[in-house]
C-alpha cells in the first residue's frame, strides 16, 4: 500500500522527476528575459516563489545569476540550502501570498512554473501574490507564470506520469487530476511516486486541490494587478520563436508579465 506521505518532505525524489527539463526552462527563461525586459540597467537578480527543491536556482546560478527563492516546506529549503551552499543564493521558508523579501531586495526576473501558481486556492490568495511580486520585480523586469489551464467542459481523468534516475535511485511519478468542481473552481490531484533504491521499492501518495482557471478567469485575475502587463504567451515547449494567444485553445501556457516602468 502507499505511504501517505507529501512529496514536498522527500525533495531528492521531486528534484530527480522534475530535473530532466532544466536546462531547457533555464535557456527558455534568459532568451524570455533578453527579448522582453526594458530595465534601464538590467541585472541578473531572480526570484523563484516557491522554489521546492531549487533545481533552477542551481541552473541559474550556475550562470551567473544571483538567487533567491522560498517555499512552504522546511524539508525543501534545507535540501536546498545545501545544494546552493557554492553559489550566492539566499533561502527562506515563506508563503506565496504574503511573503517577505529578505532586505527588500528587487528583481529583474521572476519565475514561477509547473503550474505551482495554483496552490493558491483563493482568488485573494492570488491576488496578493500578484501584488507582493509587482512589489519586487523592477520596473522594466519580467514575471514568467505556467499553468495548465482548466477545460470545464471535460469529463474525464487525466494522466501523467514521469521517470527520472540518479545515482541508483529510481523514481517512476503518476499524477492523476479529476474534473474541476466549476463552482469552487478546485481539482483534485493525487500523485504517486514508485522510489527504486538499493533493490527494494516503495511507494508513496500525496493528494492535494488546485485552484483551477481558463483564459478567461486568468485575463480577469491579471487585471488586478495593473502594474503587469501581459507581454507574451508561450506553450510548455519553451520554443522562444513561438508566441501563443491567452485563449482556450491549449492547455499547458508560459505568460510573460511585465513590470511597468
């Protein structure tokens, strides 16, 4: 049977499932910054809310970026702190809807992908993370969001699963999401991690909601935040050359907001 345990306090197994795309939201994310920023005197300062097992932070910083990223978990932060403990990186555990910058630091870009803007299960919530990041970005400075936008109309389960290896450590990731309730705009997800270490497997489930949006209901939330301004659109493939609408008419999108100056 699985453990019920969150997959936030086993971040060696999340950063193997997630790292194989690294490199390519890195390089996706400097090429976004090159086109898009209009900072008078541009920097390499970024910011990642909820920054989990800091594999970006690592990229990045390994490219002469200076750092700086928080999360919600303890176990998160720490392999992290360890991790960037080579680099300038400046960690802390905080909340995305009310967090403080260590010494008000500003930043010429932010990120936050994979869709983790959606633990933010309020549309408060979410508009003052939006809010707190118009704070820290610098005028001119760049905010990058993914999500998976949300078709009301489908009726069916959907399916995900991954694989990644590290230095004899297997990790095999089912995730699966149900229907959104329309009305509370929630999700259900549920992911599974089957761990392959040392000949022996276990496995572990974590459960948890989303906050759910269509073009429409994002258009409506960015809103609030008038110093963002909605620059350009991309899809997961990371392909810099081209730009989508903010429409319905695919699911997985990279917007890039703009701080006005």
């Amino acid at each position: 049977m699985p453990i019920d345990l969150d997959w936030y306090s086993t971040p060696l197994y999340y950063d193997i499932i997630f790292d194989s795309d690294t490199e390519k939201e890195a390089t996706f994310l400097e090429a976004i910054f090159a086109q898009h920023h209009r900072l008078k005197k541009p920097g390499k300062a970024v910011l990642e809310p909820a920054c989990g097992s800091a594999r970006l932070m690592l990229e990045l910083g390994k490219r002469g970026w200076q750092t700086f990223g928080f999360d919600l978990s303890p176990e998160m932060i720490e392999f992290s702190t360890k991790r960037m403990k080579k680099l300038p990186a400046t960690l802390w555990v905080d909340r995305m809807e009310n967090f403080a910058v260590p010494g008000k630091q500003t930043f010429d870009l932010a990120h936050i992908l994979v869709s983790t803007f959606k633990y933010l299960l309020t549309e408060k919530q979410a508009e003052d993370h939006l809010h707190h990041m118009a704070d820290s970005v610098k005028p001119g400075g760049l905010y990058v969001i993914g999500v998976h936008l949300t078709d009301y109309n489908a009726a069916i389960e959907e399916h995900e699963r991954w694989k990644g290896e590290r230095k004899g450590v297997q990790v095999v990731c089912n995730t699966h999401s149900w229907p959104a309730d329309k009305a509370t705009r929630l999700e259900k997800v549920r992911s599974r991690l089957r761990i392959t270490k040392d000949g022996e497997t276990k496995t572990q489930e974590t459960t948890w909601q989303f906050r759910t949006y269509n073009a429409k209901q994002m258009k409506s939330l960015l809103a609030k935040e008038p110093r963002f301004e909605l620059v350009a659109c991309h899809d997961f493939q990371h392909l810099i050359e081209e730009q989508r609408q903010l429409d319905d008419e695919y699911s997985d999108i990279l917007m890039v907001l703009r701080r006005k100056a």
